[in-house]
C-alpha cells in the first residue's frame, strides 16, 4: 500500500509503498485529516517519536476484513487506553499515530472497538475532519467548562480546527459566541457560521471591546502564552477557561483576580470513549458539517503540512488517500 512516510525529525515526508497491515479489522482509507500534532511531531516536538512513522490520527474509509462491520463506512475514535476515570487519562494513553500507525496511509489496522459508523449527513472529507478536533472540542466546552445555552461563550483564535469546531458546538447548543482571531476575514467567516461577534486580539483595544459585550461565562483556548491574561480581563465573575494547548506558551495571569473573579481554569485533552460516543450523537443529532479547508492528495502531504504551519486554514485540512 501506499503511505505518507515521516524518515527523519523535520524532514520532508514522502509517499512510499510499504507492507499492508495485519490485523483483525482492516479499514480502506478513502481519507485522513491533519492535526497540528502532526506538525509538531515532524517539528520533532513531540514525547517518544518513532522513526520512520506514519502520522494521522484522523480517518474515514471501509471495513474490507470479514466479520460484522465489513462493508460499513465508519470513522476511527482516535483514543488508545483512556482508562476507567471520565476525570482524566491513564498513564498508557495513546493517540492513534504515534508511536501506532496513523492514517495517512491507504489501510490501517484497528481494534473493532475503535470504529464507529459515519454519519450519514457527512461527506468522507467531512467525516474525516471530525473525530480528534470534534473530540477535543466537545470535552473543553461540555465536560470540561460545563456550557450551557445561558452561557456567553468565547472562543480564542477561531479558524483552527479544534476552535472552530467548538463554536459550531457551542452555537448549537444555543450559547451566545463570540469568537477571536487575528484575521479580520476569519471572524467574519465565523460570524457567517451564526458566531455574534468577534475580535482582532492584534489590536490594542480588543480586551476594552470585549468588556463592551459583558465579558463571558465560558472561554476556550489553546494558546496559552502572555495572552491568556486577557482572557483572565474579559471572564465574567464564576467564568469557566478551558485550554487544550499551549502554542504561545507559559501562561501569565493575575491570581488576585482570578480569585476574586472566583474564576475556574481547566485543563483538557482530546477525550474518554465516552465523550466520543457523546460527541458522535450530539453531531448527528444537529447535522453538524465540520469545515473543511482545503483537500490535498496523499502525494501533496508536505503541501497541506506546510500549510497547516503557516496557520493559513480556516478549518480541517484533510487528504485525500
């Protein structure tokens, strides 16, 4: 079969035939989606990276082994050994991709545990681009900050496929959102997604716009960095801030007020079995569409890589196998 091979911490990746896998489920890739772990795992940013890898974490395609799902369409849930705690992860847990192989391939190998049915409302690029972005979202917004449809939701640096997946959530769950990036053209096309507003947070009088609207009960992130202190300005009193990166960076607050505030900071990532099976149904049931960006084939990898890190999507980014 043919792959998208990684050889060597940040160099190109090439397209190579290699062994068909072996297993008891054997899935047809018809299409895979890029995460930016992928990035910082060619980036060789990343804990424990096995060379040569096959990267991906997020796929779409047909069971071609016997048994009970062959035929079915399906989407992977990328979790390995969450564990029995809905708190947190066990010590074991994996993500599909590294060290496992991931989906930039043409098959994968999986457990039947890990295969759930597409949705039927979705395209495979669409379907591609839901489970680890779909997952994280779901977790920070519903588990983690506990949103609900009397909460004004922020979501920072919209146009990422975790952020934006979130504010499709949180806009479907009836939340008033509101949205941050540092592309004007990017609120914009979150405002068109039924976002109310939005905010440069390039500009000097973001954090004074966004006092303007009353500040928000629930605040999505994934930067991080000296920023994240606004986010701390704009929080309502008992406001909920849910990170699940860290891209810009240690964080930097004021702890006088996110005590007086009484201001809970959580932290998150990806999600258990249970938040999957939860995200899949909350999906199907409002037809929820993910956004994709751009679609590249297989032997375009590096292209839709070099994109990805230059922060241009607004969306998945998502291969064609």
């Amino acid at each position: 079969m043919r792959a998208l091979i990684l050889k060597e911490k940040s160099k190109p990746l090439t397209v190579e035939e290699v062994k068909n896998p072996a297993g008891e489920i054997i899935v047809q890739l018809s299409h895979a989606a890029l995460n930016h772990r992928d990035v910082w795992i060619q980036k060789g940013m990343y804990a424990a990276i096995e060379y040569p890898a096959i990267l991906g974490s997020d796929g779409v395609g047909k069971v071609i082994s016997d048994g009970d799902w062959k035929a079915k369409e399906i989407i992977i849930n990328p979790n390995i050994n969450w564990g029995d705690s809905q708190q947190f992860q066990s010590k074991t847990y994996q993500v599909l991709g590294m060290p496992s192989q991931g989906t930039f391939a043409e098959q994968i190998s999986l457990n039947v545990d890990r295969l759930v049915e597409k949705p039927d409302h979705l395209s495979n690029e669409e379907a591609a681009a839901l489970p680890l972005s779909g997952l994280t979202a779901y977790r920070a917004l519903f588990k983690r900050a506990n949103a609900s449809s009397n909460d004004k939701v922020l979501i920072n640096g919209v146009g990422g496929g975790v952020a934006l997946i979130a504010c499709q959530f949180a806009i479907a769950a009836g939340c008033k959102v509101y949205v941050t990036s540092s592309k004007h053209e990017k609120i914009d096309a979150a405002v068109a997604l039924g976002a109310k507003a939005g905010f440069n947070y390039k500009e000097d009088d973001w954090v004074t716009k966004a006092k303007a609207v009353g500040g928000f009960d629930v605040i999505i992130d994934s930067a991080g960095g000296e920023g994240f202190k606004n986010l701390v300005k704009v929080s309502k009193s008992g406001a909920r801030i849910a990170f699940y990166g860290g891209t810009h960076g240690n964080i930097s607050i004021n702890p006088q007020v996110v005590f007086w505030k009484q201001i809970s900071i959580l932290g998150s990532t990806m999600g258990s079995d249970v938040d999957f099976n939860e995200m899949v149904n909350f999906v199907n049931h409002h037809k929820i569409k993910p956004v994709v960006d751009s679609v590249y084939k297989l032997a375009d990898g590096q292209a839709a890589f070099d994109k990805m890190a230059a922060g241009k999507q607004f969306g998945k980014i998502v291969l064609e196998i």
